[in-house]
C-alpha cells in the first residue's frame, strides 16, 4: 500500500474535519483505504476533490487523523474505566467494556484499524499511533499477567496468546450485529467473560 502522510490544515472548522473523517471512516471499511479515492470521500461530504484538499492535504493525512485520533480516544477510555485499581476479573471485564462499547460507537473507524493498521504502522508518519497502540496492548497484557498473579488465569497458557484470542474475539464482534440480535452490549460483555474465563464446558464435559 503506498501511503505518504503529509499533515493537514489545523485552520478548518472542525466540525466538518469530523464530517469527513466519518465519510472517509465508513468508505475505508467498505473498501479498504487503496480501494478509496479522494472524489469518492469528498462526493460522500458535497465536496469536489478540490475543495476537499482545502481541509486535508492528501488521503494519507486523513488515515493518519483517523487512526490516531481513535486510538487516542480509545486510550483515554481505558484509563478513565480506572481498570488499574480493579480487582483482575473485574479489571480484565472493564477493558472488554469499552472495547465493545467503542466498537459499537465508533463501528467503521474500528474496522480500518483492525483490518488496515497492521499495513499502516510501520510506515512513516505513524509513530505516534504506534505508541498509542503499543500503550493499548500493554494495558491488555498487564490486566492478564494480574489475572495470572492472582491464580485466576492459567500459567500454562502464554499470555501473548491468550492477548490475542481474547482481542481479536472482542473486537471483531463489530461484524457481528444482525437485527435479530437477542442480546445486549452488556450481555456481549457478560458472555464473553464467561467464555474465556468460565470455560464452554459444563462440570460434566470437563
């Protein structure tokens, strides 16, 4: 993926910057962000190609506020949740709280991550949302290393791996909703608690 980041012009009102990243947002989770052009995303706003550079300087500079900015908020989530002062279960369920309860808010901006940052951060221009990223991961492995301490969780089970069966289960529940869903974003939250802490298996099947 060719991707340049160039920056973006802070004097814009901001409320149409959002407009846009939005637009961007649900074209890059349709299309993937090589298969979105800069007419498509401006067409999605009411703007000519030309007007739309006017609010940013390229298709990169929007991927770089999009992703950044999210994953900033996402940030500042976590640590609002206070998970650090939580017992492990309760740490570890706070931490599937808001990652759930960002994807169904934020459904289409939390799909390019998942499915685009891994092209995306290594290339220049996304070093600060490869330190916010790295400090989400860490919060994650951190709330399962104290499940491990507290003799919640499994020694046996490498933590890295349990990370990411976990992550990716969570997150990726943003494709799941189906309008005759019977269950709630805190039932979500509940039944995957129970799974990955609980076990499927009832005492019989153990």
């Amino acid at each position: 993926m060719n991707v340049q980041t160039t920056g973006t012009d802070e004097t814009v009102p901001s409320h149409r910057r959002t407009e846009i990243l939005d637009a961007a947002a649900a074209a890059f989770a349709a299309r993937g962000i090589a298969g979105t052009s800069m007419r498509e995303i401006g067409d999605a706003v009411g703007l000519n190609a030309g007007a739309l550079y006017h609010y940013f300087r390229s298709k990169s500079a929007i991927v770089t506020e999009l992703v950044t900015g999210y994953l900033s908020e996402l940030l500042d989530d976590y640590r609002a949740a206070g998970a650090d002062d939580l017992e492990p279960r309760a740490r570890m369920k706070a931490i599937v709280d808001v990652s759930l309860a960002t994807g169904a808010a934020r459904r289409n901006a939390t799909k390019v991550y998942q499915s685009e940052f891994g092209q995306l951060r290594n290339l220049e221009g996304f070093a600060d949302a490869r330190l916010l990223a790295d400090s989400i991961q860490k919060i994650w492995i951190d709330a399962i290393e104290a499940g491990k301490e507290a003799g919640i969780l499994r020694k046996d089970i490498p933590t890295r791996v349990f990370h990411r069966f976990l992550r990716d289960s969570v997150w990726f529940t943003v494709y799941w909703p189906k309008p005759d869903d019977d269950y709630t974003l805190a039932e979500l939250s509940d039944y995957c608690m129970s799974l990955f802490f609980d076990g499927m298996a009832t005492r019989a099947g153990r």
